[in-house]
C-alpha cells in the first residue's frame, strides 16, 4: 500500500519540483506576512499561472504556499496583534505580549518551529492516512459516489457553523454555477445565452479569483491601515542558539498536532478552530496559567504548531473523497482539477506518483519551513509589515487580470471574474460562507453525472440510490451531520436559557 | 456616520434575499424547455435558492421588526465603490487601449487615488512591475496579452 509512496520520492527530489516547493514557501511566508491576504488568496492568483507547468511543480507551488502562508501570519500577529491570516487568530494572545517585552525574535523563532513541527506531524497523517482510505473508496459504484458528493457539500455547509441558510444558498449556488454550459449526456445548451465561451461550463479558475481574490483587493483598498514596524527592535537571535530554550514545548507540539490533525480532516473546520483548541488545551494543563495572556511564548507554540498541523490532513478527505477539510484544501482541488486530476478514489490508482509526490512536498515544505523562515529571515518578513498596501492592492488586481487573462485568452473570462468578485465581495460582507460555492461547482458536476449514471444502471428507478449497506451509510453520516448540529445548537440553546448570568462565548476562555 | 435606513425593505440581506428570487425566478423558465434529466439539477437549484431566499428574507425581516439595525457592510462605501470602479476601468481600458499602457498607468494611479503618494515610489513599483510582467510574461513565456480593439482598427 505504501511502496508508491517511495517510488513518488525521486520525482520530487528533481530540481523543478523541489525548486518549486522552495518558492512556494517563501511566497507563502511573504503573503501570509501581510494582513489581508490569505493561502487561500494566494493560491487562487497562483492556480491560473500554473497551467503551462508540470502537475508536481504547481502542486509543490500550493503545497508550499500553503505551509508558507499558515506561518507568515505569526509575523503581523505577534508583532502588531493583527493576524496576517484568519489561522493566526489565537498567535496575538501571547506572541504581542512577547514581542512587547523586546523578545519578538523569538517570539517568531518559537512560531517558525511550532509550524515546521506541526507541518511535518499533518504530512506524516496524510501519508499514513490517505492511502488506505482511498482503498476503500475504489469499491464505491455511482450512487455511492453519489451521496459521498451529498455528504461532501451537507457537511461543509453544517459543519463550518454559521447561518445553515446562507451556507445553503451558497451551495446551491455553487451547484447551479456547475451545470452552466452544454449538458455532458445530451448536449443540451443551458444557460450560456449563445456564448461559445462558456458551452464547456465555466471554468473553476475563474470562480476560484473571483470569489477568493477580489474581496481581499477591496479590503486592502477600504481601509487604510498603517502598518509599520521596527525590524531592528526584534532581538532575534540566531535560531540554533534559542532551540534549546523551546524544548519544553514538546508536550504542546504533540497535542497541538494531534487538534491540528484531527480538525484538519473534520470537513468545514479550519485553521483559527484548531490553534483556538490547541492554545486552550495548552493552557489549561500549563503549571504558570496565570503568565498566559502576559508574554508566554508557548502560547505562540500552542497555536502554530496546530494551525499548522492541519494543512495537509485537511487534503486526506479532499484527496480521497474529494471532500476539502478547509477553504484552502477547496482552492487545491480546484487547483488538481485543471491539471485534469480528479480528486476522489480514482486519483491514487491512475496517478500515484503525481498524490504520493504531493504529499512529499507537503512534509518538505514543512521542513523548510525552519531554513526558510528562520532566524536569517525573520527580520526580513518583519519589513515586509512596512509594504504599503495600496500598491500591494493594484498590483493584485494586475496579478488577477493576468491570470485569467492567460487560461484562454479572452477578456470574456475577465470580466467574468470581475462578476464572480462582486458576487463574492457581497457573500463576504453579509457572511455567506465562500467554500460550498467551491465545492458546489467541483461537486455538483461529479454528483449529477453519477446520478445520471446510477439511474441509468437502475433503468431510471430511483431507489437504485438506497440498495447498498454502503449507500445506506453515507446517507445516515449525511443525516447526522445535518441534524447533529442543529440538536448541539438547541441544547446549547437551551441550556443557556437555564444559565441566563453566563454570557455566551464566554466558553472558550480566549478573549484575554 | 450615516443615519440608519427607515425602509425595512433597504437592509442589506432583505434586498439580497430578493435579488435571489429574482434572478432565481427569472432562470426557472429556461428549463422549461429542457429535457427532464437536463433539467433535475438546474430546476432543483433554483427552486431551492428561492425557497431559502425566502426564509433569509423572513429571518432578516424577523430581526427588523424586532428592532434590530442591520450591520453595515462596509465601514467606507465610497472608497468600496471607487475600488470596484477603478478595477472595472482597468478591465475595460486592458480591452480596448492594450494591457501595457493601462497598467502603466494603473498601477500608480490606484495607488495614489487610495492613499500612497510617493512620487518615486510609485514609478519605481510601476518600472518594476511591468517591466517584471514584459520579462517573465512576454520575453520568457511568450504569453501576449490584449493589444487593445481601438489599435487594432
């Protein structure tokens, strides 16, 4: 089961592929450095770029901007308590704190570690993980692809908390997006109103800048935040020097890991819920509690060794089921799927050195994580706090253009993603979630053309889709993630009706 | 800060909720004239984005009766539109004046009208952007971008 994991080893050794997981880490740290621009952000721009390249070389790309970027918003938020992504949130609590007390450096030094470690434990996951689960998912037939693909969009939509109705009515979006252009069993012409440009349906890419890179661009214009900082003032010192001082850590990094991991497989949980966990756990069992909030870097480590623990577990669900643990793990697909690599059970049997090669980059872009991000650089990514970010924003809007530009190249896809950006501008604004929009377009496609091919195997009889035990399982797992919330959220209700002096929120300790 | 809106019907999930049905209505029709298989997952998208319209809309209106403000979406409208405008503008001039001069001009001029005004800054980032886009784009990948439809007559 695992001998493919060794024979995808040399491929990614190459000089490209290697080069490009180098790349990809420094552009992640430099993006995820700077406030208002996220993984997700980043790899939507990159995804157009990476058409004309080898599938290894763009996925090392993602691979490593994704690790980058879960790291790099430790930098705005241990030293200006603005988390560079939404992953970062629980990295201020302690890391300002720290950095206020002249010891920023470190502060950093303490989060590149924690990443790299957390990065590296979420690799070994997805390698131990995902081969065997996609055994089983060879012995599914349509329907049972069928209802995985249900299963895939009710849990992202109830799992990632929220309005159920807005995360609804972007799935059902999402899908509707997906069967624009001819009909792929009849031909039938729907909804291109004559325009040859979308006949083979509307390109994911499009979908993909539009939604995830657009409303970052307008942020950054809105509103004029300073952002500068003093590089000099970090007291970073060389990194072999302040390791000895971390390895008190180890218990947290094990148990963040361990949240990281597990959130990172649970659909529509992220980043922000595991370091939030993973920084409440480590306080809880700390022996000092009291210093927690004021300064102590194992807050640091307790939130960016899960953050980043639950990266590539996030891709075991999306590589296996094609069902993305995270936003970003959506864009992957996304980005998998242009290189004509559907994810799902099929992908590990027809191109197994291109997913086993991938999860190799993961685990190497986590190690260099510590080269890359530490101690020479750290002062580095510090300045990049000081680009200003008006130019930062029409420089974006370029990358875009350029990018969607380049798929076909037509104006007709630009000014698509200009429509699908204000779209998404608007879903952002009034908190509809953006990842069921992505996963309708991926897995509204995949779920209608296996419908279409169950009910032709069942002689259009519709209960064709509940004849198997292993339908009849995803269909109870479908129900249940449905209803499971809604009953959390009822006895939650219920019980703070019974308890009306506790404020709600006030469970999760971390607003210190 | 701008006075709250009066008119129920003005709160910004409300008037959402109403585009949907809408723009959901109004692509019902074509799938009359599909065949029934073409049609399932078109038609069953659309009627429930309708129907879950319609429960935001009474949610929202819910909230409205009970005295709730509606969340503004943006804390500075006119910076929101000059952005999506300038951007529109940008798409716009790449068709029809060619991508070269109108990211020349752009890419200082987003920059400056959104609050970065250093003369040199600006044209040392708007050298080194287009010229990286020429070098990497144009001479390394030979990717050719739109020359503009007015030079093209």
């Amino acid at each position: 089961m695992y001998s493919d994991l060794l024979h995808a080893l040399p491929d990614v050794l190459g000089f490209y592929n290697f080069a490009a997981v180098i790349i990809g880490v420094i552009a992640g740290i430099v993006v995820g450095a700077m406030p208002g621009l996220s993984a997700t952000m980043a790899i939507s721009v990159l995804v157009p770029f990476t058409f004309g390249l080898e599938p290894l070389v763009a996925l090392g790309l993602m691979a490593g901007i994704y690790n980058g970027a879960m790291y790099g918003g430790a930098n705005p938020a241990g030293l200006l308590r603005i988390p560079g992504t939404p992953a970062a949130g629980a990295t201020p609590l302690d890391g300002y704190p720290t950095a206020q007390k002249g010891q920023g450096g470190y502060a950093l030094q303490v989060a590149v570690v924690s990443s790299a470690f957390g990065g590296i434990a979420s690799a070994f996951a997805l390698m131990l993980l995902a081969p065997p689960l996609s055994k089983v998912t060879l012995l599914f037939g349509p329907s049972e692809v069928f209802w995985v693909a249900v299963f895939g969009l009710a849990s992202i939509i109830f799992l990632l908390g929220g309005n159920p109705v807005k995360g609804l009515i972007s799935a059902c979006f999402g899908v509707f997006v997906s069967v624009i252009g001819a009909d792929p069993i009849f031909g039938t012409d729907r909804y291109t109103f004559g325009r040859l440009e979308i006949y083979d349906g509307i390109s994911i890419v499009i979908l993909l800048v539009g939604l995830y890179a657009l409303p970052p661009v307008i942020d950054l214009l809105e509103v004029p935040l300073k952002t500068e900082t003093d590089a000099n003032k970090l007291g970073t010192e060389p990194i072999w020097k302040t390791l000895p001082r971390m390895k008190g850590y180890w218990k947290t990094w094990i148990r963040g890991s361990l949240i990281g991991i597990w959130i990172g497989i649970l659909p529509g949980a992220g980043g922000s819920m595991a370091a939030f966990m993973s920084y409440n756990e480590a306080r809880r069992t700390s022996k000092t509690p009291d210093t927690w909030g004021n300064g102590e870097p194992e807050g640091v480590a307790a939130s960016e060794v899960a953050n980043n623990a639950d990266t590539a577990s996030a891709l075991i669900p999306a590589l296996t089921l094609g069902i993305p643990g995270t936003a970003v793990a959506a864009v992957m697909l996304g980005g998998l799927l242009i290189h004509g690599l559907q994810p799902g059970p099929m992908l590990f049997r027809e191109n197994p050195d291109i997913v086993f090669g991938f999860m190799w980059q993961f685990l190497f872009g986590a190690i260099l994580l510590v080269f890359l991000g530490g101690s020479l650089a750290t002062n580095s990514f510090a300045r990049l706090l000081n680009l200003p970010r008006p130019l930062l924003g029409s420089v974006i809007i370029v990358l875009m253009l350029i990018g969607v530009y380049s798929i076909h190249g037509r104006m007709f896809d630009v000014y698509l993603m200009l429509g699908f950006g204000a779209i998404g501008y608007v879903m952002d604004k009034l908190k509809f979630p953006l990842p069921p929009v992505v996963l309708g377009l991926i897995l509204g496609a995949f779920a209608e053309e296996n419908l279409r091919l169950a009910l032709r195997i069942g002689r259009g009889d519709w209960t064709i889709l509940f004849q198997n035990v292993t339908s009849l399982i995803i269909v109870a797992l479908t129900v249940a993630v449905v209803v499971g919330p809604l009953i959390k959220r009822r006895y939650l209700s219920r019980r703070q009706a019974s308890a009306p002096g506790q404020e709600p929120g006030s469970k999760t300790g971390t607003q210190d | 800060m701008s006075a709250p809106h009066t008119n129920r019907l003005f709160r910004p999930e409300t008037l959402t909720a109403l585009g949907i049905i809408a723009v959901s209505a109004a692509f019902v029709i074509p799938t009359f004239g599909m065949r029934a298989m073409s049609a399932l997952l078109p038609a069953a998208m659309l009627a429930g984005l309708i129907i879950l319209a319609v429960l935001l809309l009474l949610s929202d209106q819910r909230k409205a009766a009970a005295g709730e403000e509606p969340k503004p979406m943006t804390s500075a409208p006119k910076r929101v539109a000059g952005a999506f405008v300038l951007i529109v503008a940008y798409a716009l001039a790449t068709d029809f004046l060619g991508f070269y001069p109108s990211t020349a001009i752009s890419v200082p001029l987003v920059a400056w009208i959104f609050g970065y005004r250093n003369p040199l800054g600006l044209a040392v980032a708007t050298l080194v952007v287009v010229g990286a886009i020429w070098l990497i784009f144009g001479l390394g990948m030979s990717q050719e971008f739109p020359a503009g439809r007015f030079w093209k007559d």
